[in-house]
C-alpha cells in the first residue's frame, strides 16, 4: 500500500484511514491502488486533514471510495475543511452533506437474498473451473511429456506421505473408541468376539476413507487454496497466463493426480491402523488375545470389503484437490481473502466427503454389496 498518500491503522473496533498529501488528478492511479487494498471489515473512520491539496478528480477519487464502503461497513468522516466540504456537496450529486449518517444494517430477507446469489455465482464459476479443469486433463492425456511429473512427486509427498503420522494417530484412537463403545454392549449378550467383525468391517469400507479424507481435507485441501491463492495476490497466475502458460496444467493437475495416488494408500494405512486400535482396545477391555483377533479377522473381513472402501480414495481426493484448488483461483486481491477462501475450502471439501460416502452407502446397499 503507498503509505504517501493513504495510510491504514487498523484497530479492534475500527479501521482509521488517513488521507496525506496531494489528491490530484496526477496522483490519482497511487491513491486508488491504495483504497483498492484497503479492508472493511470493521467501522471506518477517514481522517482527510492531512490532505494538503485536492482538486475535483481527487474529490470524485475520494466520493467513488466513500460510496463503496458505504455498501460494505459504516463510515464516518473527520478533519475535512469547509472548502473540502464545498467541494464534495459540488460533486456528490447522491449526498447533500459530507456528515452521511450510518447506513442501517441488512434486513435477514436481504441476507438471504445476497447468500442465494453468492451461491449461484460460486456455482456458475465452479462450471467454468471444472470446465478448464476437464480440457487441462484431455489435453494432458494427448500430450503426456507436458505433464509435470516431478511436481506431482513433489504433492504426493507433502499432501500424501507427510500426513501418515495425523491420520494413522487419529484413525488408530477412532478404532479404539468403536472397540470400547461396542464391548460394553456385546459384553452383555456374551457376543465379545463380535467386537472383531464391528472393527474390521467398519473401519474398512467407512470409518477408515471417511477419517482419512477428512483429515487430508483440512490438511492439504487448505494448503492448496492457500498456496494457489497465494499466488493470486502476488500475480504470479496473471504472469503465467502473461507468459503463455496454463495455470491448471502447472498448479491444477499435480496437485489433484497427486492426492488421487496419496489418499487411497494413505486408507489402506488408515485401515491397518484402526484395526490395531481395536485389537489393542479388545485385548485391554475384552481380553481377546492378538490371536483370537487376527483368526477372527481372517473369517469375517473379506478383500471385497478392502476393494469396496479403497474405490472411496481416488472419488475422494479429487473433490479434496478441487474444491481447494477452485477457491484458491477465487481469491481476491487482499490477504484476508485467503483466510476467508481456505475455510471455505475446508468446509466445503469435508461436505461433499460425507455427502458423497453417503452416496457410496446408498450404492453398496442397492447393489447388495
């Protein structure tokens, strides 16, 4: 930000923006890409007094920014001169006086109404994403020297092998818990060795995807959104699509190919690892022996069982790659955009995973498998 012309103290309450120096038509591209990076997430109070000279364009500059921060948070302006004041009642044709009081706050109905447009609109330029995304992917397949494999290593990495510990952890304590929770009600009917098929069987075809994609959603689906958008701000995007090259060919396919070969290993892992949480759970609260557990296990957990769970991976991971690929593309020109955009990511990729194992559940039972 060009601290000449426009500075930005940010409070708890407010945001103070402090106008200095000439406000001249000479100096107006400094100032608007000044005002253009200032936030408003809060009350704004802009101090003008330090303004040493303005003329007609640096008053329509300053009307144009007035108004739009108006629409987004209420504003107060101080330290303005009589001849200022003049000047702006001259130029505002929509305001009488500088002293504009506070707009009022949105209706619910108004809110409702801006949620279903932003849904739309995030919809609609989702279809244009998936569409550069599927034309990337064929273009790949014609052209497969183009592919960045060393990239791709580079992901299946950092998203894939790096988040063994967290998931195995997790799914491992997951295991543990439906072990307890299921011995105090097996217990009961003298049906403790049943506690194996509750394990293994659940862990495999759901708990063991579901648990694993999740993580990685929080992990490495935000990492995506904040690296891409990242990039976005500093405008290296703009750059390659400068220099004649495709974003999503460079940024959008290692990433998404690599979580689809990371995800299903990492749930084969997360499988090995919830079943020793609830043979470890069993043989501390059932006393089940390891052996009793693995020839139990060895009748009731059939390679179906595996298959049906792992074809989860791949479905999995690239909703995780896309969605946050997708808001990473999204992010605006301000660095909050990227705190707003990954926990939009985060979200939306944990969503679609249950909504789509849900789908799976329906499926499998259809099918009778």
């Amino acid at each position: 930000m060009n601290k000449k012309y426009l500075l930005v103290e940010i409070y708890p309450d407010h945001i103070k923006l402090v106008s200095k120096a000439e406000w001249t038509l000479k100096t107006i591209p400094d100032i608007q890409k000044a005002l253009q990076n200032t936030p408003f997430d809060k009350k704004i109070i802009w101090d003008v007094s330090g303004v040493s000279e303005i003329d007609s364009a640096g008053m329509l500059v300053f009307i144009e920014y007035f108004n739009y921060f108006m629409t987004k948070t209420k504003i107060k302006v101080i330290g303005y001169t009589p001849k200022q004041n003049e000047m702006y009642n001259l130029l505002n044709v929509k305001h009488n006086t500088i002293q504009i009081a506070h707009r009022n706050k949105e209706n619910w109905l108004e809110n409702i109404g801006k949620q279903i447009i932003n849904f739309f609109n995030d919809i609609k330029e989702l279809t244009y994403f998936l569409g550069e995304l599927f034309v990337a992917i064929f273009y790949t397949i014609l052209h497969p020297k183009e592919f960045r494999f060393k990239e791709m290593v580079y992901h299946i990495y950092h998203s894939g092998f790096s988040a063994i510990v967290i998931v195995g952890t997790t799914v491992f304590l997951v295991g543990m818990v439906i072990a307890y929770q299921g011995a105090v009600q097996l217990t009961k009917f003298g049906a403790d060795i049943f506690i194996v098929d509750t394990v293994s069987i659940s862990m495999v075809r759901e708990l063991g995807p579901l648990i694993a994609a999740i993580v990685i959603a929080g992990r490495s689906g935000s990492a995506y959104t904040a690296e891409i958008g990242a990039m976005k701000i500093t405008e290296e995007i703009s750059a390659m699509r400068t220099m004649g090259f495709d974003p999503f060919s460079f940024l959008v396919l290692p990433r998404i190919f690599a979580l689809m070969i990371a995800l299903p290993l990492l749930i084969f892992f997360a499988d090995i690892m919830g079943i020793l949480g609830g043979m470890f759970a069993s043989r501390v609260q059932l006393g089940i022996s390891v052996d009793q557990f693995v020839s139990r296990l060895y009748e009731v957990l059939e390679v179906k069982q595996y298959i049906l769970g792992m074809i989860k991976g791949p479905v999995f991971a690239f909703l995780i790659a896309a969605v946050g690929c997708f808001r990473g593309m999204q992010v605006s020109e301000n660095t909050e955009s990227i705190g707003l955009h990954t926990t939009q990511s985060v979200v939306n990729s944990i969503f679609l995973v249950i909504a789509f194992d849900a789908l799976f559940s329906i499926i499998y039972t259809e099918f009778d498998l």
